[in-house]
C-alpha cells in the first residue's frame, strides 16, 4: 500500500463550504421572516460553489475533472460486476456527483426567479413574468425534496463503503490522502494556482450577474403633473 493525494484542497473545501451553505439556507427557510434575506445568501453560495466545482471540473486536476470520473454504461457494468479498479469516484458515485450537481444548480438558479408571494423576491425576479416566477417557485420548493433524498442517498453510501466495505471515503476528503495499492499509487496532477484563480474570476463573474447586481435600476417614475390652478 502507499499513501497518494486523492484530492485537492479547491475540491475538499468545495465539498465543505457546499454542506455548510446546504445547512444555512435548510434553516433559513424553515425560520422563515428576516431570514429570508440569509436564505438568499446562502443560495447564492451554494451557486457559486456549483459554478467553481464545473468549472473546476474541466480545469482542475486530474481527479477532479469530469473526463476522469465519468464513465459509459460498459464501465458501470464492469463496477457492479466487480471487474473495476481504480481510485476517486467509482462509476456509480460519478453519476451521484453529477445528480448532486444538476439538483442543486437547478435549485439556486430557480431560486434567483422565486417569490414568496409575502416579501421575499430573488434577484432576478423581475426579469421574467409573474406566471413564469410563480412556476419556478413551485419548481423550487418542489425540488427541495428530492435533494434530501439524494443526500440521504449519498450519505448511505457513504457510510455502506466506510463502515461495511472498509473503503473510507470521509478521511480522504478532509486530509486529500488515501491509501491505495502500488499498481494504482498515482498523485493527482494539474489544477495548479493558474487554473484556480481563473475558476475564482469566473465564478466571481458569473455569480456577479446571478445576484443582479449588474442590471440597470428600472427608471425613476415621471413626476406628477402639478396642478397650477389654471
């Protein structure tokens, strides 16, 4: 056995920061009221954080990249068959990353379109119709359920390989080593300091637009006409 890096630190604080905003903005919702305006933070990171692990994803290092981890049907049937070997997501957690991913995305960018028809309006909602808000919003609150099915799901797997497999999946994400067999000992490479503030400038940008922040205030109403007595 030797000891490699598995995982990058832009991946392991990904992966931290994402179960943190998680969490805030589960919270935030259930409190409801002024914490609403917390509940739109914390969407907008876990926004942020899906954008970076994307981009991150065709530019970081090599277990990172989605080139690395996704894989066809014939290698997801050699897994379940017990014919693959490798290190990092298997075929199956590669599909459970990128439904993670597409849900989340999907539940911060309708987010940024719903109301609560009370007080709450995300940053973009007035750049679509009502009709079209009223549907994003169903679609997010909607949404909201099948993300803690595919957590639990995630969660369960992770602790099937960690407890039941031996394969301990959680160490490896907060130290980024992992003990492997000589004929797999390979260190992750690439994803250097270049690649990484290129992702950050990206995201930053992206999230940028994303909180409205770049569109035009609406133009001020046109005075009343004064009444002269004329």
């Amino acid at each position: 056995m030797k000891t490699i890096q598995l995982w990058d630190l832009p991946v392991r604080i990904f992966h931290w920061l994402l179960v943190l905003a998680v969490a805030g903005a589960i919270i935030t919702i259930k409190l409801g009221g002024t914490w609403m305006v917390w509940h739109e933070r914390f969407g907008l990171l876990v926004l942020g954080l899906v954008i970076f692990r994307v981009i991150w994803g065709f530019i970081g290092s090599s277990t990172a990249r989605f080139l690395y981890f996704v894989r066809g049907p014939v290698t997801i049937f050699a897994y379940l068959r017990g014919r693959w070997q490798g290190v990092g997501h298997n075929p199956l957690g590669a599909l459970s990353v990128l439904a993670l991913l597409g849900l989340f995305g999907f539940q911060a960018v309708s987010g940024l379109f719903a109301t609560d028809e009370i007080a709450f309006y995300g940053p973009l909602y007035a750049q679509l119709s009502s009709e079209w808000s009223s549907t994003l919003s169903g679609w997010h609150r909607q949404t909201e359920w099948y993300l803690y099915g595919l957590v639990a799901l995630h969660l369960a797997a992770v602790l099937f390989y960690t407890l039941l497999k031996r394969n301990n999946l959680i160490t490896p994400m907060v130290t980024g080593k992992k003990q492997v067999e000589m004929e797999m000992a390979q260190d992750t490479q690439g994803g250097g300091v270049v690649a990484l503030v290129a992702a950050l400038l990206l995201t930053g940008l992206l999230l940028l637009g994303a909180s409205g922040q770049l569109i035009p205030p609406p133009p001020a109403p046109a005075p009343a006409p004064q009444d002269l007595g004329w």
